[in-house]
C-alpha cells in the first residue's frame, strides 16, 4: 500500500494568521499583505518544488499576491476564516512530473466543486526527515470566484455543522480516486486506502485475507507535528534522548514497539507450527517402523516422549499468549494516562482562559507541514 493522508484545515484570524503569510510561507514567495502593511517575504525558502495558482474552469488564475490580498480585504471579522488549506501527501512511487500533475488536479477538482481559486505548493521531503515526505500544500478561497475575478459568496457548506463533514470525506474520497488513477497510469501497483485501519481490517476479515488482517492489526500512529519533529532530529544530532513532555513521540515510540514485539511472536509462532509439523512428519514414520520392528515398551516409551514435547510445545503456546495479553495490558494502561494527560490539560486550559479572559492569537504564519 501506499501512504494516504489528507487533511482540511482553515486558516482564521481568531489564530493569529493570515491568508498573506500563510500563502507566502507555503510558496517561498514576498508578499506584501495591503490590509496591515506587513511583509511575508519567504524567498530564501528551500524544499517548494513547484508553485502554481489555478481558478474554476472557464475563469483566469491569479497570482499570489492579488488573490489572497483580496481574500483578506473581503473579510472584516476579526476572527473571520481567510482561506482554508488541503494538505496532501504524494505518493513517492510517482516521478517529479506525475505527482505535479497529481497536486494539479486534486487542486482542480476543489475548484470545480466549490467555485474557489487558490494557489498550490508542492513541497520536497525534508532533508533530515523521511525522504518519501512528498507533499502538496492547497490554499483555497473561502470565497467563490465571480466571472468578474472578485470574490462573492461563502462556501458555507464545508463550515455546516452537519454538511461540513460530509464534504470533508467526498474530499477524501476525490483525493484517493486521483491518485490511485495516477498509480495506474505510472504502471505502479501500489493503490492507497483513506479507511482507517480498523476499516481496513475488518474488510480483510471479510474477504478472509487473515495475513493482511494480522498486517493491519496495530495501533495508528499520531501526527507528531513540526515542534515534536524538530526536537527528534535535534536530539539525534547530539546523540541524547529528547528533552520535554513529548507525549506523542512517546505514544509512537511505544506503537512501534508493539508492532515490533507482534511481529517477533508471529515469527516464533510460525517456527514452532513448522516444528510442530516435521515432529508430526517424523513420529508418525517412526511410528509405523516401529510397530514393525520393535515390541509394545518401545511403542511406549516414545509415546510418553511425544506427550512430552507436546507439552513443551503447550508450554511455549501459553507463554506467549501471555506475553500477548501483557503487551495489550500496558497498551492499554498507557491509552488511557494519555487519555487522563489530555483531559488534565484541556482543565488547566480551561481554567486558564476562565482567569485570563480572552487570549489574543499569536501573529506570523503556521510553519506546519
């Protein structure tokens, strides 16, 4: 299979950011915000591949800076929505040209849907981080383009309470059919899946795939973010475990060691039912020869050798079943501290705001992925 993600996120006032700055960070580009007079200027900017603004079909594309210049002169909210983001991951089995053909109709396809204009940036892997981390950046309107190029109405339906969420998922679902369309005109066989890995399991199940069932029978990691990713790659620079309260980077250190310890037990499982067979294979030979050759104590006596090793071998099973029950146990144990953390900080955060009264966002841009 190959890497699915995809993620819909607005960029709002009430947050400290801005359209300009979003749109600046994310293209490498200077751009000049004629709201508040500040420049974004992220031309020094490494990593953007290829940047490109597109419109729904039949209307111009703009640049940069006069489309988002417009997105925030159209709001006067102060905690108004100015644009929202589509991240996208890119396949890595693609080449340089097919996964910006990719980026491009993805961002097509949300154009034509909601009659919004925007701009992409399709962004390299990090040098120091996973190299298949390609990655496309969609910044769309709010707003819907007018055949005039201003911008007119809300789209209203991906912030309903009760519509949102199902367009968030036919995004999903668009992105997914796209690019496994592209796979199979690369002529590659991976495909990606935007269902859970519960889903995903229970359809192995289903179809009575039990190897990919036990493949997809793990804990999903947790997006760990560019603070959490920073302070890993600075940590392994100088040869010391990270410092602070990483309680993601923990919850995936310990997800992946699970999925280690489990694939350990299937390989031991899978040693000890061959052995279990070639111990078949040869008693029941040995069996049968000596029937023939040796009297009744014989017989015996290695009946009593193959209860035996029977029992050994039901020793060996139980243990590791036990071992299983435990990893699940402290899974489990862990889930439900990270559970109380998390409960415990949204208290203090809400006890927090209750003495402190409204808190201000912090300003310049999100340096997300």
């Amino acid at each position: 299979m190959a890497l699915y993600s995809a993620s819909v996120k607005p960029v709002s006032r009430s947050s400290g950011r801005s359209a300009t700055a979003a749109a600046a960070y994310r293209n490498a580009e200077r751009i000049l915000d004629e709201r508040t007079g500040e420049i974004h200027d992220y031309t020094r900017r490494s990593g953007v591949d290829h940047v490109e603004s597109f419109a729904p079909v039949g209307l111009a594309p703009q640049s940069g800076s006069e489309l988002w210049n417009k997105a925030e002169a159209a709001e006067v909210r102060k905690n108004a929505r100015v644009a929202r983001e589509v991240l996208v991951a890119l396949p890595h089995e693609l080449d340089q040209v097919q996964r910006c053909e990719l980026a491009k109709s993805i961002a097509q396809g949300l154009a034509d849907r909601y009659g919004t204009a925007g701009t992409l940036a399709v962004h390299d892997p990090d040098r120091e981080g996973d190299n298949r981390n390609h990655h496309v950046h969609i910044l769309m309107t709010t707003r819907r383009l007018d055949a005039s190029g201003q911008l007119g109405e809300k789209t209203r339906e991906l912030d309903d309470v009760k519509r949102g969420p199902q367009e968030v998922e036919w995004i999903r679902s668009m992105i997914e059919e796209r690019t496994n369309s592209s796979l199979e005109r690369a002529g590659v066989e991976a495909r990606v899946d935007r269902r859970s890995l519960i889903e995903q399991r229970a359809a192995a199940l289903d179809a009575g795939d039990m190897d990919r069932a036990a493949e997809l029978d793990r804990p999903a990691t947790l997006h760990e973010g560019p603070r959490v990713t920073q302070i890993r790659r600075e940590s392994a620079r100088k040869g010391r475990a990270p410092l602070g309260a990483l309680d993601r980077a923990a919850a995936n250190d310990h997800t992946r060691e699970l999925v280690a310890d489990r694939a350990e037990l299937d390989m031991v499982s899978a040693q000890i039912l061959d052995f279990e067979k070639a111990l078949v294979l040869r008693d029941e030979r040995a069996r049968v020869a000596g029937m023939a050759s040796e009297g009744v104590a014989a017989v015996r006596a290695r009946f009593q050798q193959q209860q035996e090793l029977n029992a050994r071998i039901q020793a060996e099973r139980e243990r590791m079943a036990s071992e299983l029950h435990r990893v699940a146990q402290e899974r489990a144990a862990f889930e439900r501290q990270e559970q109380a953390k998390a409960a415990l900080k949204r208290s203090e955060k809400d006890l927090r705001n209750d003495d402190n009264g409204p808190i201000k966002g912090r300003s310049g841009p999100d340096h997300g992925m």
